[in-house]
C-alpha cells in the first residue's frame, strides 16, 4: 500500500557516499571495504609519535551518550580528537531527559549550537534513526548504540579485526555466541559479516536468548555450542548482563557458563588457527574462562586498538560525505 | 615543450644537477629526503639512490592534511606515510612531481611539522606549472610548462618513470 | 424538517435493500424508502444521483478522549472527525480520565455529546473499578446512564475469579462484554509483532500469544457464564480461528477487526516508522489473510477504525517511546472500500459490516433504513477521489499513515436524526 523504500538508504547522499552512519544494514560491499581501508590507514597513524590529523578540525562533535558507558565514550572522545575536533559530552541519563526535555528538544537545542556531527547512544532501538531523519538531517549522526537495533563501529571494528587477522572474508566460518536477543552487537555483525561475503555464520544459544526468526537475517541457529562452534574460524563472544538472570532467561551464570562458556576445551573443537573475540567488557567465567581471553589467540585487544582507528574513519566519512552534500558556492582550487 | 608525452629523464636529470649542486655547498649536512606520494615518492627513491643520501627515504601520505576536505571529502586510498627517523633539527629534501597551486606543499609542510621542527626544508620538484595560489616557490626544479585550465599532468611509474599531459574530462 | 434525498444507490442491508430508490425524512425519522408519502413536502432535497445512500456508519471502537488530555482530542473535534466521515454512531472505551467507571463520568460524556450536536456516543463501561482487575463496577449503574457494554480495556483482570464474577454478574442482568484481549505479562514492554521485523529492528515484540491466551481464557468463562460477549480489534489468526470454533460449537459470541489490520503487516513498521506503532500490532501476511478469512466467512462480522488520536509529540521520538495509535474517523469508509475493489466484498457487504452487523452486536435498533427509524444516514460518492490533509481533517490528531495518501470513496452528506451534521450548515 506503500511505497517501498529502504529506510537504510538515509545514510547515504546522492553519490552514494556515507553521511550518518547508523547501521551496517543496507551498505554496500563498496561502502563497508572504504570504512575498513580508511580506518587501516589510522591504524598505521596511531602507532606514530604523531597521533592527530587536522581533518575536523574546527568541527564541533557532541557525544551525545542517554545510556551510561565510559569505555565507547572515551573512544570516541579520543577518535574525535585526534581528528583534531573540538569534543562536547554529554552524559544525560534517560530519567532526567523523561522529566524535561524531550529527546527532540535536547537535540534541536544542540543543534542550534552549530554542531556538525552527534554521536549518539541511547537505550531505545530507532534513536538514531529518528535522530537522523527527523529532528537533524543535516547534522552527521554515529550510532554508538541504539537499543537492541545496531553497534556499527563495533561490528567494523571487528571486521577490521578479522580481516587483520584472516585476510578473506568468504571462506570462513563464524560463530556469534551469547546473548543475541538482546545484542544490536549482534545484529550489526550479522549484517557486516554477510555483506563482506561470509556465508557460514553461526549463532549459538539457548532458545531464551535467540530472536524471534533469527534465521531470517540469514544464520544457523545451534543451541549446543559443541556442534555449534566445530570447525569456526573466528568466535565472537557477547556479553552476558547480570540481570537476565532476574526475567527467567537463565537459571544462573554457572549454567550459563557450563552451557556456553568459551573454555579452553570448547575452543579446540573449533579450528586449530581460530581466534577468539569480545567486544569487552568481559566477564570472566561467565563467557569466558580467563585461559582463553588470555591466550595467544585472542585479539580482544587488537579490537581495542582498532576501535579508535574505525570511530575516526566513520567520523571523518560521515563529516565528508555532509560537507559534499551540502550546496556548494563556490568552486575549490587545487 | 608541446608534446603530449614531457621528456622525464631529462627533467630528472636537471633536477638531479640542481640537487647535487646544492649538496655540495655544504650547508645541509646529512640531509633526510622525503616524497609525497605518489609521484613525488617515486621520484625520491629515484633520487635517494642516485644521489646516494645515506639516510633512510621517507614518504608522506598529505590527504589527511589537504585544505579541501569540505569541499571533496575523504580521498579513500590513502596511503600511510612513513617517516623512518625524527625530523627534529634535520635538514629535509621534500620532493613532488608537479607544483601548480602551491596546496599541497602547503599540505605537506603542515604534516611535516606535526611530527618535529626541521633546520631547513628544501623544496625539488620535476615539474612546476606555475599557477600559484600560495606564496610557495620550489628551490630546485626540472623545468616549467604551462598548461591550459582544461588540463593536467600526470607522472606514471614507478619505472618507467613517465611525465603525460591529459585532459582533465579523463580523469 | 421533511428532506427528500433523490437519485441515490439505497443500501440497506438490514433490509436487504440495494436499489435506486428516493429517500424520505420526517421529524428526525426515516419516513419512507422508494414511494413518496402521502401529503410529503420536501423543505429540503438532496441530489443523490451517482451516490450511495446507506444507514450512518456505527464505529465499535474509537477514542474520543474526553474527559482526558485535550491535546489528543475532544468530543467537540472527534465527532465532527466522525461524521466528516459517515459515522453517525461510535463507541468508545472507558479508558478516559477519569474512567468511567461512575455514572458521573457517562453522564458527562453523554451531555457533551448533545451540546456538540453532531453524533450519538455510546460509551463503554469499565467492568472493575479503575480497570484495575479487582473490584467490579457499578455497572447496572453505568447501563442507565448510557454505557452500552462494559470491558477491562486492555487492562489485565489478573485474577481469573475476579473475571470469572464479573462476567456473571454481566450475565444477570444481560449486559454486553467486550473483550481487548491482551496478556499484560506477554505483552509487556512490546511494541509491535514478534517476527522477523521485530528482531532485525532489535524492538520488544508481542506475541501472538499475547492475544490468543486472554481469547482462550475468557471464551471458557463466557460459555460457563453464559455472558453475551464481544471480541474486539482482532489482529492475529490463530484468534479467528478460536472463535470460529466456539460459534460452531454454539457459542453466540461476536468479532470485530480494524481496518488497519485488514490492510497492513508488521512489515510497515520497516524503519521504524512510528505511524504505524499500534497496539493491537500489525501483525504478519498470514494473520492479515486469516483477519480477511475471518470476515468473508462470518467469524467476524464487523470493521472498526480504533481511531486513537494524538499530539505530535506523542509521536515524536524513537518506534516504542512513542504512544501507540492512529486516527481512522475519517477515513474508515475509503479504506474500507479498498475490500470492494479488491474484490473480497461487494458493496452491500461491506456496509453491511459497518452498519448494521455492528448495531446487531450491540443491540441496538439504528443500523437501518427501515421507516420509522431514527434517520441517521451516510450519503457518500464511491468514486470520488480525494487526500485527507492536516488542515482539512477535523480530529485533533493527524497521526496517520494515510495523510496526504489518495483516497477514493468521500462522503458527501451525514444525517444524524434527521439534520444534516455534515457538511456543517450555515
């Protein structure tokens, strides 16, 4: 009865290019290889003495951050930074915004502050997009995480991983294990890892935690982990939150942990060059036994240190890619 | 000059003469060559070589120093720079095939500073087009040609080294 | 006053009547249908050449919010709204504030309908007090002040003997129960159907269970209690297909749909398009062709708009914190004649279900063109083609998919105990 348009293609200008960047839902192949290759050349920046580039400078960045986190904050403070912006936080909790001002007004408020780009965390799935397509179009908004929906630059920054580490995308096999009903970690990866052409991905958990026809954003489902992670190249672990204990999804972490736990023995039924990944914080033994976050073939840090460089290659994409849809006056020189 | 295809080896060759001239006054002891890529990275490692400049080579990647990000955006195939040694209190060989506008020495320079403060920066170029938009002149150059607004010169390489003038619309 | 209305397509299917005929009014009474009658003069007529004439639509479910937020709406703006849009009749839930559970709040309700002039409310009655689930309501209180049916609105009656007790006291003094039936547990903090949208767009879902549970449950109280019953806005087909079963088994009990979801998926939701968060949700291909099933064959004999009028801000911020709901007043009958020209219904069906099914479910005696009835009359252009805009809508709330979409099928005339409420005279 309506026109069908995909409501992923606001993230991008005219020419195809990106100018907000709220989910790897709907990019192209081209797209997400310009982010990782971009995001490559910061990498290299990062490891010299001099870690700015003048790219934003001048632009004022706002971290716009509804739901409390210090570790995403900080790294994209310091991406922002070393990209040479000007860096406004702002760390609203949502009970004070429901009292006040609304999400709308808080952010035509910051708006007429002149800002050129929100980075956006915020506990209710679609934040982003509202944010993006109806209150400030024409402001650069990064989803840090909105809801359950999508954590782009964390599932770039875990291809940016992956790739450092496997080189081709298409052969390999992918586990995804945890809690992915309520994961936008997940979903974000799924999408990536389809589109950069991985064809086995894999999500493991018991039937409490999986979605509704998970299936159909294109994964195998398995709720034994052994059968699950045989043979995967790569194992994403997710974060378990304490309180899905209280709403009758598990009975307690130690089942949990015996169930689906990535221990040493777990991990060797998967490749014998399979590495292992977290998007962090970890909860040691309840995930993860210590033994393998530890152990040579977890990259958990090199997710760290590829965080930065992938929040800069985003930042400096989305304000580019603004900036040229922006009407013109006048002509540049060489 | 009118043809087409520019006589590079013998625009290398007076660059070359300039360089070697301006070494053996003396007054940039151990000097440390930079290239901006592309072209003026070949053209470094050409020189480096021939010259035999016992410092190691470095190379400059300028898109993230470039003056017109809001205009065109993001170049996404930057290349890393790499600077082997501190440029702090050294005299530095900046090297680039084309000057035309003067912006992305400007670029250059301003990248160079972020990492130390050299002595001295000495400007080579193969090629200057002579259509400043900054006040910024090469020291030593191959020779000059003036273009119409239509057109551009590229350098191809790495070997053979090639100077060619193309219309913009092929780009 | 005597008004002739000339030339029309007469559908009455209460009388099984689809023919040009003339149309006679008398003292706010239908007078006659085909024949002129004796010693009539017209004060008035109307040229209905080309149009349909049929009884005023009866809505079995729309939110008029008074007493309540005025920002969404009043009785004033809503029954303008409902007649604009051929509803001569419509039923709202006692889910205003206050609740009416007191007589008080019906008779207010009831006085500021007559002082708006447009259009008769029947409102519900809350079946406990506060709709809380505990305690019942004055009912037979409530039923003589104008409350037609009495519900728990999609509040939970949490104790099964509470429910129980209600329904048979109901049932003593023959007074009709609608059911919104919702889990409260299953359908806490959802937003829209539980499938594949739901999960890729990582919203709280409601399952169908939600629904089909509460059906299950009190349509085994109903037989015990032998309670006339209502189920109203059904969205899921698994529902249809439990109340089919208890009709064929004997049960009397009746349905109604919206015609939202007689049209659309939860696929709309696509996006996070907050025009289309509804409570009861959208759900999947396969209800909608069940909810269609259901009402070709009886299972379900009546549409509704549900009409659910808000601010803009309500609907201003990110798919669940917004306030779920869409206005349908006024374009209840273009959109329900898009079933027409699918092909699922003819023309007399599907007024049928808009007029007199519904005035069947609730007992009432409009719904009808026999002569001697209150003349309550939609006149309307099948073919007329139109968009309904902000500005020209009359309900407070413009929260709709279908703003500024092209319609077809406008009314021309409404008629509310013989005086013409729309288009408003002067």
């Amino acid at each position: 009865m309506f026109e069908q348009t995909d409501p992923n293609q606001i993230q991008l200008t005219a020419e195809g290019e990106l100018k907000h960047f709220i989910t790897t839902e709907g990019l192209s192949l081209e797209i997400l290889t310009e982010i990782l290759d971009t995001a490559d050349s910061f990498v290299d920046m990062s490891a010299k003495q001099v870690k700015k580039v003048p790219l934003l400078r001048g632009k004022t960045v706002v971290n716009l951050f509804f739901e409390a986190s210090t570790r995403t904050l900080s790294t994209f403070e310091l991406a922002a930074k070393r990209l040479s912006a000007d860096v406004l936080n702002l760390n609203i909790s949502t009970s004070s915004t429901s009292k006040g001002e609304t999400l709308k007004d808080t952010l035509m408020t910051l708006h007429a502050m002149h800002s050129d780009m929100f980075v956006v965390r915020h506990s209710s799935s679609g934040a982003a997009h509202f944010i993006a397509e109806h209150v400030t179009p024409d402001v650069a908004v990064i989803n840090a995480g909105d809801g359950r929906h999508a954590h782009p630059t964390q599932a770039m920054l875990d291809m940016l991983t992956i790739r450092q580490a496997k080189g081709e995308f298409a052969p390999l096999s992918v586990a995804i294990v945890g809690d992915i009903l309520h994961s936008r970690v997940a979903r974000s990866q799924i999408h990536a890892l389809r589109t950069l052409g991985v064809t086995d991905i894999r999500v493991i958990a018991p039937n409490t935690l999986l979605p509704r026809h998970i299936e159909s954003l294109g994964v195998k489902v398995y709720t034994n982990m052994q059968q699950g992670i045989k043979d995967v190249d790569v194992v994403m672990m997710l974060r378990l939150q304490k309180e899905r204990m209280n709403s009758a999804l598990l009975p307690s972490e130690s089942e949990f942990y015996k169930l689906y736990g990535l221990t040493m023995d777990k991990l060797a039924l998967a490749k014998p060059d399979a590495v292992v990944m977290h998007p962090g914080p970890i909860n040691r033994g309840v995930e993860i036994a210590s033994s393998v976050a530890d152990c040579e073939r977890s990259l958990i840090l090199d997710q760290v240190t590829n965080g930065i460089a992938v929040r800069m290659a985003v930042m400096s994409m989305a304000m580019s890619g603004q900036a040229k849809s922006r009407p013109n006056p006048h002509e540049a020189g060489e | 000059m009118t043809s087409n295809a520019l006589n590079a080896d013998a625009l290398l060759d007076k660059m070359k003469q300039g360089l070697q001239a301006l070494l053996s006054q003396g007054h940039k002891p151990d000097p440390l060559m930079i290239g901006i890529h592309t072209g003026g990275a070949w053209l470094a490692e050409q020189l480096h070589k021939d010259l035999q400049i016992t410092s190691p080579l470095g190379a400059l990647d300028i898109s993230f120093h470039r003056d017109d990000f809001d205009q065109s955006g993001l170049n996404p195939k930057v290349q890393p720079s790499n600077l082997p040694c501190s440029t702090e209190g050294r005299h530095i060989l900046l090297v680039d095939d084309v000057i035309m506008s003067g912006r992305t020495i400007r670029a250059a320079m301003n990248e160079l500073f972020d990492y130390g403060r050299p002595a001295s920066v000495t400007l080579i170029t193969l090629l200057d087009l002579q259509q400043r938009e900054l006040p910024i002149q090469a020291d030593i150059i191959g020779g000059t040609l003036a273009i119409s607004a239509d057109q551009t010169v590229k350098l191809t390489g790495p070997a053979p080294l090639a100077l060619e003038i193309r219309n913009r619309s092929e780009n | 006053m005597n008004i002739h209305i000339k030339g029309g397509r007469i559908i009455d299917p209460a009388n099984q009547l689809d023919q040009i005929a003339d149309l006679y009014i008398s003292d706010g009474k239908i007078s006659a249908v085909g024949e002129t009658p004796n010693g009539f003069v017209a004060e008035k007529t109307i040229d209905a050449s080309n149009k349909v004439v049929c009884p005023g639509l009866i809505d079995l479910c729309a939110h008029a919010r008074e007493p309540g937020p005025s920002q969404k709406g009043s009785i004033k703006t809503e029954t303008m709204a409902a007649v604009a849009g051929g509803i001569t009749t419509m039923i709202t839930p006692p889910t205003t504030s206050p609740i009416i559970d007191n007589s008080a709040v019906a008779e207010l309700i009831k006085d500021r309908c007559i002082e708006a002039g447009k259009m008769t409310i029947k409102p519900m009655g809350a079946l406990t007090k506060g709709l809380e689930g505990e305690q019942l309501a004055p009912m037979m209180a409530l039923a003589s002040s104008g409350c037609i049916a009495f519900t728990n609105a999609r509040r939970p009656v949490a104790n099964s003997l509470v429910l129980m007790r209600c329904l048979e006291y109901a049932a003593t003094h023959d007074l009709l129960v609608i059911f919104q039936a919702q889990d409260a547990a299953l359908a806490k903090g959802g937003c829209m159907h539980d499938d594949s949208t739901c999960t890729r767009l990582g919203l709280t879902g409601i399952p169908e269970s939600a629904e089909t549970i509460e059906i299950a449950r009190c349509l085994l109280l109903t037989e015990q209690t032998g309670v006339r019953a209502h189920f109203g806005q059904l969205s899921c087909e698994r529902s249809v297909r439990m109340i089919s079963e208890a009709r064929e088994r004997g049960l009397p009990v009746t349905a109604d749909v919206s015609i939202q979801n007689l049209l659309l998926t939860d696929e709309s939701v696509n996006g996070f398009n907050n025009d289309f968060h509804l409570i009861p949700p959208l759900r999947s291909q396969l209800d909608r062709a069940g909810l269609i099933q259901g009402l070709l064959g009886g299972s379900i004999q009546a549409i509704c708009s549900d009409h659910q009028p808000h601010e803009r801000a309500a609907k201003e911020a990110p798919f669940a914190d917004t306030e779920p709901g869409m206005i349908g007043l006024e374009t209840l009958l273009p959109l329900a004649l898009l079933l027409v020209e699918q092909n699922m219904l003819d023309l007399p069906q599907l007024i049928e279900k808009l007029t007199s099914e519904p005035a069947k479910i609730l007992g009432l005696e409009s719904g009808t063109l026999t002569a001697g009835s209150d003349a309550d009359i939609c006149i309307f252009d099948p073919a007329e083609e139109w968009t309904l805009t902000p500005e020209e809508s009359y309900s407070r709330g413009k929260n709709t998919p279908f703003m500024n979409y092209p319609l077809k099928g406008k009314v021309s005339y409404t008629f509310h105990q013989g005086k013409q409420v729309f288009p408003q005279e002067h």
